[in-house]
C-alpha cells in the first residue's frame, strides 16, 4: 500500500506524467505485442518501436526543453523573467491583462517561451521518423519488407524492387522531417531575435503556447483547446536542496504532438508495406492514440461515477478535490477522525489506490492485449478472406477461358 501510494503521489505531481506514463504506456501497447508477436521479426520491430518512442515522448522533451533549449533561449532575460519560462503560457497572459507590468514580463517572455517548444518539435518529428527507422531496422536486420512475411501471413520471397521501394520512402521521409524541423528551427531563431517588438509574432508565439485563445470565444473551448493543443511545455516543481525548482516536463498539448504526428508517420509507413499493414493500423491506432493522450482518466472518472452511485468510498470522495490527492490524505483523516486518524488514514490510502488502480490496470487490459489480440485476429482473417476471393476471381478466369467441353467441371 504504501509502494501505491509513492505512485500515486508522483503521477499527481506536476511533472509526474513522463515515468508514469512511461510505465503505463510502454505496459499497454508493448507487453501485449510481445505475447502475440507472430515472428522474430515482429517481435523486434515492435521492441524497437515501442520502447524507442515511449523514451522518446516521455523523457526527451524534458531533456531537450530543460536541459537544452530553455538554458539556450533564456540567456538575454533577466533572473525574475528566468523563472516565469517555465509558468504556463496561458496563466502569463492572464496576469498581463490584469497590469502593465506583468504585461511587459509577458511580452519579453511569450517569445522565448515559443522559440523553446518549436526547438521540442524534435520530438514528434522524430517520433514521426521512427516508424520508418522501423522499416529500415526490419529491413537491414532480416532482410524483409513486405508485412506479410514479418506478420507470417505467408512466407514468399520477396522481390529487391519492392525491398528498395520500401527504403527509398523511409529515406525520402526521414528528409522531409529533417526539413521541417530546420524550418522550425529558424522560426525560433526569428522569435527571438525580432518577437519581442513584433506584434505578428507575438500573435504567433500565442498562437503556439496557448491556441484556445486565438481559436475559441468560449471559455470551456479555450481551455480544452490549450489543454490538448498548445506546444507549451508543463511546469514541473521539484524540491532541491530545501529550495523549490521550476523545470520543464511534458505537457498534454505535447503528448497530443506526438500522437498526430508520429500517427502521420505510422500511417505512411504501414502503406509502404501493404494493404494488411495499413488496415492493422487503421483499425489500432485511433485507440491507441486515444488512450496514450487520456490515460486511464476516462476509465477514472468512469469508475468513479459507478463508486458515487454505490455509495462506495464515500470518505474520499465527498471531500473537496484538493482534499483528495495522497499528500493530502493525512489532513483529509484528521478532519474525519480526528482521534482515529491513523486508522482512517489507511482507509483513504486504501479508498485512493481503489480508485487509481482499478482503472489503470483495466486501461491496460483492455487497451493492452484486448486491442493488440482482436487486431492481430481481423489481420489474419482480412488476409485468409483475401485469398479466398483471389482463388475464387482465378478460378473464374480459368472458366472463362477453357473450351467448352471441360467448363461444366470448372465451375
């Protein structure tokens, strides 16, 4: 329970989202193809895919943000301007409506803080590339481009025209993301060096951090929008040395980058491939993408609804929400009972593990190996339908064109 509880404490911090979703993630949709893997190489392109972009969306934008982009770009500021690189676009520009000079700090610091996320486009271009890094791993590694052989849908030699095909595409893409994120790149460079004096780029700095508010008149549209789509990083505080850090980590907006993207590139690439390659995806990764952007948020509130109804885990759940999170759990006890707090204590830790784990474990389950079985299954039994109607079209043609003496035993 305690082992939990440190979980749930760090997925509730800011920040939190990259090792736990990380875990969660890589357990989702990697674990699951390992069990239906259907030949080696299968097995290894989705090792190498899984993990490589897991570790690449989870941790790379706080590396390159963090540790690369905001030490480049915040050079020029002064130390109070520093620290508010890392605050939420959206909440600068609140603070710049209400007075002059936070509408200055706003004006110096929107600039900086786009030319940081269009530098951590890196990651949903790489992200993007990596299903063709895919193509020409499978392809060097065992020598096989069509995915049916990798699926061992069938076992047919594969001809080197389309083996080049395959690697010509993977090449020619591989460019075409370098070239968009060198146009990023000089974007960046324009917002710093002209941004701040540049009303069209301070438009577009806000168009980047905070889209809900160029996009959206109502409020709930605005906050979903920049929620889901705004390339600002999230603020993650970390305890360092008894004094709190502000530092850069992966936001929603970023992670939905990612998905759209990267879908871009998975798309292509399973084109290149064949048909079953494509459906596979088609069919897989509108959920997949769906559950890597939500979590098991939606399985969440789901099941805390069915847990309202029921009247079950009432402590926890009729507290105020703030009241709900696990640090502050020790508090929420001693309101409820303040002579029996130990022992109310660990009934909320046990409340608060029921109400995050069920759902995470069912996300799992069924994103997991329920989405990664049925697909393998309608992959096969797209291909054997396939067949089927080829043998029967050839069939036709061979009674079609046989003298009519030997049709009637054709049929």
């Amino acid at each position: 329970m305690r082992s939990a509880a440190k979980f749930i404490a760090y997925q509730e911090k800011a920040g939190g989202l990259s090792v736990g979703r990380f875990i969660q993630d890589t357990g989702a949709n990697w674990t699951p193809k390992a069990v239906f893997a259907r030949s080696k190489a299968d097995l290894a392109e989705n090792t190498f895919l899984e993990f490589g972009e897991s570790a690449l969306v989870y941790f790379a934008p706080g590396l390159l943000g963090q540790g690369i982009a905001r030490k480049a770009f915040s050079r020029g500021l002064s130390d109070n301007a520093k620290k508010l690189v890392s605050k939420p676009a959206v909440e600068l520009l609140k603070d710049g409506a209400k007075n002059i000079e936070a509408a200055g700090a706003a004006k110096k610091v929107m600039p900086v803080k786009a030319a940081i996320a269009l530098t951590a486009l890196a990651i949903p271009l790489t992200e993007f590339c990596l299903n063709y890094f895919k193509n020409l791993f499978t392809l060097k590694t065992f020598n096989k481009a069509n995915f049916n052989n990798i699926a061992a849908l069938e076992n047919k030699e594969e001809a080197t025209a389309e083996q080049k095909k395959v690697e010509k595409s993977a090449k020619k893409n591989i460019l075409r993301a370098a070239g968009v994120f060198a146009g990023s790149l000089a974007l960046a460079g324009l917002m710093m060096k002209k941004g701040e004096n540049s009303k069209a780029l301070q438009g577009v700095s806000e168009f980047i951090l905070a889209p809900g508010n160029k996009l959206c008149k109502s409020e709930k549209g605005r906050n979903f929008v920049n929620k889901y789509f705004s390339l600002d990083f999230g603020q993650q505080i970390v305890k360092k040395g008894g004094k709190e850090v502000d530092k850069l980590a992966l936001s929603k907006g970023q992670l939905t980058s990612c998905v759209l993207v990267g879908g871009l590139g998975y798309f292509g690439a399973a084109k290149d491939r064949g048909k079953q390659n494509l459906l596979e995806v088609a069919f897989r990764y509108p959920l997949v993408g769906l559950y890597v952007i939500t979590g098991s948020e939606l399985f969440e509130k789901g099941f805390k609804g069915i847990l309202k109804k029921t009247g079950k885990c009432k402590e926890l759940l009729s507290a105020p929400p703030a009241m709900q999170s696990v640090e502050k759990l020790g508090d929420l006890a001693k309101t409820l009972a303040p002579k029996g707090d130990k022992a109310m204590y660990k009934k909320l830790v046990g409340q608060k593990a029921a109400v995050f784990g069920v759902p995470f474990v069912f996300s799992i389950a069924v994103m997991g190996f329920f989405v990664a079985g049925v697909s393998n299954f309608f992959t096969k039994y797209r291909f054997k339908k396939e067949q089927e109607a080829l043998k029967a079209k050839g069939r036709q043609f061979e009674a079609s064109t046989a003298p009519e003496v030997f049709k009637p035993f054709l049929r």
